[in-house]
C-alpha cells in the first residue's frame, strides 16, 4: 500500500511540475525559459539519483530550477525525440541536431 501511495504522489508531482514548466514557458521568451522550449515534450524522466525531473522537447532537455522556471540542462538545444532515465545519472535519448547547430566536418 505505501509503494502505491508514493508511485502516485510521484506521478502527482510530476505531473504539477510539467504543467508549472509548460506554464512558465509561454509567459516568457527569454534565454533561460525559450517560448517554445516546452511546447513540444517527447519525454519525461526522474532521475533516481537527485529525484529531479527531466523534460526532453524540440528544444534541448530542460529541468525545473530552483525558481521553478525550465532551465536548459546543458547547451544542447537539439530535438531529443526519444528520452528515458536508464538508472541514476544515465540518460538514454536519440532525436537531430538544432537547426542552428554546428555539425562536425566529415572527410570527403
């Protein structure tokens, strides 16, 4: 019965969480909180580790900041179309490279 209570405030929370991020995202357009950063999630995931959540979107993966407003993890703004927590510090993700990104030279 308690793993059935804390997997649903788990569940409670991150869906709270999502929302205030999705929220905060399109009030705003700036460098920290990008208007279309959250508008488009692939994936969701909690890293066991800290506990924090992780949100994978068109525009990098994003965690909520100690303001609560959607910080960029990392500086990566690549389209991370498929996104889960592996175990505890271990991200698995596949999507493209931002638009703007620079790519590496290939040899001809």
């Amino acid at each position: 019965m308690k793993a059935k209570q804390m997997r649903a405030g788990h569940i409670a929370a991150t869906t709270i969480l999502v929302l205030g991020l999705a929220a905060c995202s399109a009030d705003t357009d700036t460098e920290e909180t990008p208007g279309a950063a959250l508008s488009h999630i692939h994936g969701l995931g909690i890293d066991p580790a800290d506990g924090r959540l992780y949100v994978a979107t068109h525009e990098g993966i994003f965690t909520p900041g100690k303001d609560g407003k959607a910080q960029l993890v990392g500086d990566s703004k690549d389209d991370f179309m498929g996104f889960a927590v592996a175990k505890a510090k271990t991200f698995l993700a596949s999507g493209h490279p931002a638009p703007a990104a620079t790519l590496p030279e290939t040899p001809d």
